[in-house]
C-alpha cells in the first residue's frame, strides 16, 4: 500500500500541494493535488496547500485564488492555514545568511553562452555550471549560487525505488537567487516545507531530478528530510508534459466529479463510477489503500488520452 511503503506513515503525517499561480488549475495540477490528498488521507494526516508565487513575472492575477476555489469545489480543501510564498522572504534570507556564514554560496554573473562554452569533460548538459566564478573573489553581484561536493545524494522514491545523482557532475553549483532578486525553487520548497513540518511530499515525476539538490540543502541548514513519492504526469497529445505552457485549459467545476474520476484513472485507481463527491472520494480512497507503488510506473494507465 502506497502509504505504507518507505517512511511509515504516524498520525503526525504531514503532507502538502504547492501550485504555482501561473494560471487556473489544469488536469495536470488536478493530479498532482488528488495523489497528495489521498496519500495524506491515507495515513490519517494533515493535508496542506502552499501557493509559490515567488516567480513574480509567472504569476497571473488571480490566478491564486482560483486555484483555491477550485480545489474546494473539487472536494480539497487544505487542514490549515493557506502559506503564502511572497510574505516569506525574510525566512529565505535567512537561509541564504546560513549558508554563507557556512562558506557555500557566491556570487555569480555567468551568461548562458558562458557557461555553455566553458563546459568540464564529463558534463551531461550543455548549461552544468563549471564552477567559474567560485575563485573571483570580491564579487558582490548577479545571481547568487550554492557550491556543491563531490558525490551522490541518494534516495528512495516510494514509486521509483534508490535515485542518485552527483551533483557536481549532473548539476553543477545551483542558483539560490537569482540576479534580479527572485529567490529561486530549489531553495524556497526547502525552508517553507521544514517551516511546516512536511513529513511526506508527494509531487509529479517532473521534479523527482530536482529531490538530491533539496536533500543537499536540507542537511546544508540542519534540516529533516521529507519522504518521498513522485508520480506521473499527464501528457498532452503530443507526449508533453501538460502544462500552462503547453497550452493546458482551465477545469470546469461543473464537471467535477467526471475529471476527478479521468484523474483517478491516470493515477491507477480504476474506473469509479460517483454520483456525489463525497461518494468518489470515499472509493478513491479505498483504492488508494490497496494500490501498490510499483503500478503507478509498470503499465500505461487505460485512460482516454489527454489532448489539452
């Protein structure tokens, strides 16, 4: 059962879905949100809801609130206060303070095309940073990076199984903010889920790339490490992610219960057949507690394809 594999589940569970309001809730999103809902349903836990809205050029106005909405009248509705990205600055730079107090963050005005013509043998990317502006000393400008080691950062994924990376190798030293100002992902969803006492995430297999960078920083700031779940994403049409970006569409809350029931299939819960929602969530959940991590990845879901 998919709540009780890896870290066992306790009634101290806390679990959370962290939209970022670069427009409404797609079907995407809707996934993402059921997997994390029904796994902290699962364990008798706490579910929370983080907006990410620290990417101010992304944000839509508006955008937020629908979410919100949406998730309620679909049936979710967060166990606690609604955390807000943007009124959490001052907890970042706290970090960042931490960081450099530990000697391992600099700054860093490399252009794209510089860090792509100056690449180590080895690099698995065209934009790994080569570590160019660890040793120019005085710089107090441009985007500020984190300085990592040598060696793999390992985890287990409770769908996936033992992932590692090698940071320096795979990744390179990682921005913490960026040039203008914007304090970027990686270190934001650390510090806010160690200020909420997030005990399970469970998220698209989209950022299963970005876990190693956040257990590196996690011990970096003393920090408890999550356990984790990464499911699959919906893809469009086309084999691409769903996303805003590819060209993703608003859900309608008027047919709730038919996209919460094609959701449910994506994540290999079946076909359930609901007149209520309170009713398809009941099933939903009793499916869950049966399902077993390894089918999330081991077939296609038999799902109508995705083309929006």
């Amino acid at each position: 059962m998919l709540a009780r594999t890896g870290t066992a589940p306790t009634r101290n569970y806390v679990g959370r879905f962290a939209p970022t309001p670069s427009g409404p809730l797609h079907f995407g999103s809707l996934v993402a949100a059921m997997a994390s809902w029904l796994d902290a349903r699962n364990a008798a836990g706490t579910w929370l809801v983080r907006i990410e809205d620290l990417d101010t050029p992304r944000n839509v106005p508006g955008a937020a609130e629908d979410i919100l909405r949406s998730l309620l009248a679909f049936g979710m509705e967060a166990d606690g206060e609604i955390v807000w990205q943007s009124r959490r600055l001052a907890f970042y730079d706290e970090a960042l303070a931490t960081l450099a107090l530990a000697s391992l963050t600099f700054f860093c005005t490399c252009t794209r095309k510089e860090i792509a013509d100056s690449q180590l043998p080895g690099a698995k990317s065209a934009l790994i940073y080569p570590g160019t502006c660890r040793t120019r000393p005085g710089q107090d400008q441009g985007a500020l990076r984190i300085a990592v080691p040598a060696g793999e950062i390992c985890f287990v994924d409770r769908c996936h199984g033992r992932q590692c990376q090698d940071l320096a190798i795979d990744v390179g030293d990682f921005v913490l903010r960026r040039a203008d100002g914007i304090i970027t992902y990686q270190l934001a969803v650390v510090v806010d889920d160690a200020a909420q006492g997030i005990t399970h995430v469970v998220r698209g297999a989209d950022l299963i790339d970005s876990t190693p960078r956040q257990i590196f920083l996690q011990r970096a700031l003393g920090l408890a490490t999550p356990d984790y779940l990464h499911v699959p994403v919906v893809v469009n049409g086309r084999g691409e992610k769903l996303s805003k970006q590819t060209g993703a569409v608003a859900l309608d809350s008027e047919d709730a219960i038919a996209l919460l029931a094609r959701a449910a299939c994506h994540l290999r819960l079946g076909t359930i057949k609901a007149a209520t929602l309170a009713g398809f969530w009941r099933e939903a959940l009793l499916r869950y507690s049966d399902l077993e991590p390894a089918a999330l990845v081991s077939h296609p879901a038999p799902c109508p394809s995705i083309t929006s």
